[in-house]
C-alpha cells in the first residue's frame, strides 16, 4: 500500500506548479537594489500580480485622463475671462504688452545724453512712468530716457498742457474744447466739451476733473472716475472755480474758487468727499485771490493766495498762516514741503521760499529774475531763470549749472534732472549715466 502522504501518489491533474520566484516578481515595478522582502510584499500587495505591460497601461490612462481635464478646465477659464474682462483685450492693451517684452532688452538705467524731438509751436514736457511725454501744438509723443519715440498721437491744440497721474496722463490747452486721455501705449480717449475747459487735475487712481461752465452755471466742475465715466458735478452760479487738485488716494477734492464781493476779490477753498455733495470743509478769505491749492496724503489741505501761504488740517482747522507780499511766479508741493517763488517791487531776482506744514521756513533764498519753471529734485529746489540753480533746504548749499539754449522746462524724476527747448531734451543730472 502506498503511503498516501507520498506526492508521487497524486493524481497529474491535481499537482499545482511551483511558482517561480524570478517571473512573479518580473511583474511588479522594478524595485530598488536595496529592496528587501517586506518591500516586495509590499509592491505585490498594492500592484497585484500583473503583467509589465498592464500597469503602465493604467497609468497612462490616468495621465491622459487628467491631462484632458486640465485643458477642459483650462478652456473654461479663458472662456470666463473673456466673459467677464472682453474689454480689457484691447489692441492698444496687446500692444502694450509688446512694447514691454521689446522694452525688457533695453537697461534700466540707459538715458540719453540729448532727444531731439521737435516740438511744434506752443510746448508742455512731463514725465510719464519713466517716459517722457512732450506735447506740440499738433498732438502729443512719447519718448524712452534713450531716446526711442514710442508713439505719436494727433490732437490739435493752441496751448497744450499736460497733467500726470500714476494710471493715465491728461492733454488739453486752456480755453479750449477738447482734451485726451493717455496711457503708455496710445490715446485712450479724446473728449469734447459744450464750453472751454479752464482748468484740470488727474487722481493718481486715474479718476480726473475739468474745469469749465454749462448752460446753467457760469463755473463748474466735472468730475470722472477712472472708466472716464462722467460721476459728479460741481457747480456755481455766483463764482468761478480756478483750481481743482485730488488726494492721492483718489477720495477727496478740493475746490478754488473765488468772486468778487464790494469790489474786492474772495477766495473760497472747499474739500469735498468724492460724490458727497455737501464739503468736508470750507475756508474763504476776503481780499485775495487764489493760487493754487493741494491735497496731502494725511488729509491737510495747502493753500496759496496772492496775500498768504496756510496749511489747515482734515477737519479744516487752521494749522499756520503766513503772509507774504509780492507777485506769484510758481508755486511746488510735496508730502513735506510747499514752494513759493514770487518777485517783489524793491527787490531784483526772484524769492523762493521753502516752508514745512506746521509753518517753519526751511530756506528763504533769491534765485535769478525771468523764472521759467521750477521742479524738485533729489530733495532739493531747481529752478530755471537765466541759469539753471539747485537749491538744498537741508544745507543752504547752491549749485549753478549751465542754461541750456533756449530752454523752457525742466523735468525732475528720482534719478535724473532734465532741461526742455522745443528742439531737445538735455540731460543735466547725473551727467555719469549718459
């Protein structure tokens, strides 16, 4: 009898072969050199025991699976902000965005030593996100600090003056109907009014107001917001707005204006919350008549008239006032210090009086007669006559440069200091990075 724990007493079909160890574990992922039992046992618990070709397979699947759901779902966006911002894709905007990329190549600090642009007629200069913009009496260019013109925009106008903002700059001429919006690639909008504009300012945010009149009133103020959508109104029928200036948040105006009270001159200043119709604060002074006016970023209100120089807090209380006697030539603010250049009857040359906001003269200086223009700089005072002089208040110290030939402006930035003719720009500081 045979034993029947013997294995040669099974039957053939019930004998199972022995796995082989090489081929069982040829279909799992290769598995690092180091791998011991526990981590096979661990690629055969999670993979299974199939073949090469199956698990890759699946993988594939699921790679082809997510990669048609990302563009699925990247479709869906573009689709979305086409959608919502169609008007932001603009051929002015691609453009823009073209003369970045070319822009990108140039170095940060390459400035020209002179532009020739040929300005036609009556000239306005200003800087434009560090571009420099110059305006004829034909239109409008737009210059790179090496020279390059970006672009020439047409619009007439007798006595162009140009007004800048971090977000878009303002061209129109006093007197005049018409006026252009501008950004660093083209004309975003041209504007015609019923009656002349007398006045401007631009809001860092873009927003921009326009002095001028209607049917109704023989002075008001237009104000836009930054879609150059017309927002508020402000209006007189018994005075005439001569200055409007913006907070540089953009949220509050102020408003000078002056009338004629028993045969003498009045002047009104009024800080407005924008689209509040009744002011934040309102000061008026008999017998003077207005300069110019600014908004600090605090909130305090500055005030220049033919007769005083004031500063008066957000509320509208007085913080100094001091008089002075003489004729305006130029008036400057920054967030520390106001400018005052007049001339007076006994005395040649012209004054330039630099004051803080609580009331204390900084420097009290005399520059040359026949001012042209004055602009800060680097701290300091330049101001245009028969030379080129640069004051520092913090030092007393005075530096003489040359005039260049029929100059008419100057151009400050951080960096440099330029000076204007209708035929050049010459650089005058720093002369080592031309």
């Amino acid at each position: 009898m045979k034993d029947e724990r013997d294995p040669s007493s099974a039957k053939p079909e019930e004998r199972r072969p022995t796995p082989d160890p090489a081929k069982q574990d040829a279909a799992l992922p290769a598995a690092p050199e180091n791998a011991g039992d526990d981590d096979l046992e661990d690629l055969r618990a999670k993979f299974g025991s199939a073949r090469p070709g199956e698990y890759y397979t699946k993988v594939s699947k699921r790679y082809r699976s997510g990669k048609i759901l990302l563009i699925l779902l990247l479709i869906a966006l573009i689709l979305l902000i086409f959608f919502f911002g169609a008007s932001s894709f603009t051929y002015a905007n691609l453009r823009y965005l073209a003369r970045n990329l070319g822009e990108a190549t140039l170095g940060s600090g390459e400035r020209a030593a002179e532009i020739a642009i040929g300005a036609d007629g009556n000239a306005d200069f200003a800087l434009f996100k560090g571009k420099i913009a110059v305006a004829g009496e034909s239109g409008v260019s737009l210059y790179r600090p090496s020279g390059k013109e970006m672009y020439t925009e047409k619009l007439a106008l007798a006595a162009p003056r140009l007004i800048v903002s971090d977000r878009y700059y303002l061209l129109w001429s006093a007197g005049e109907n018409s006026y252009g919006v501008l950004n660093a690639v083209s004309m975003l909008k041209t504007g015609t009014l019923d009656y002349p504009i007398y006045g401007a300012a631009v809001a860092e945010n873009g927003s921009y107001a326009l002095i001028t009149k209607t049917r109704q009133y023989q002075s008001s103020v237009f104000f836009y917001d930054r879609n150059f959508k017309l927002k508020t109104e402000y209006n007189k029928s018994d005075a005439y707005f001569s200055s409007v200036a913006f907070s540089e948040d953009g949220r509050k105006i102020a408003l000078l204006s002056f009338s004629a009270q028993n045969g003498f001159y009045r002047t009104t200043l009024e800080v407005y919350g924008i689209g509040e119709t009744e002011p934040v604060f309102s000061r008026s002074f008999d017998k003077e008549f207005p300069v110019s006016c600014f908004l600090l970023p605090d909130g305090r209100a500055a005030l220049i008239t033919d007769a005083a120089y004031s500063c008066y807090d957000a509320a509208g209380k007085e913080v100094f006032r001091r008089s002075y006697t003489g004729s305006p030539v130029k008036t400057l603010y920054s967030a520390e210090a106001l400018v005052l250049l007049f001339t007076e009857e006994d005395r040649s040359g012209t004054r330039v009086l630099v004051s803080s906001y609580a009331g204390e003269t900084l420097l009290d200086v005399y520059a040359g007669s026949d001012v042209q223009d004055a602009v800060f700089y680097d701290g300091k005072i330049a101001v245009l006559s028969l030379v080129t002089e640069i004051f520092d208040p913090r030092t007393g110290e005075r530096t003489v440069l040359d005039r260049e030939k029929g100059a008419i402006a100057l151009l400050a930035d951080g960096e440099a200091l330029y000076c204007c003719s209708k035929e050049r720009i010459s650089l005058l500081l720093p002369k080592e990075d031309s």
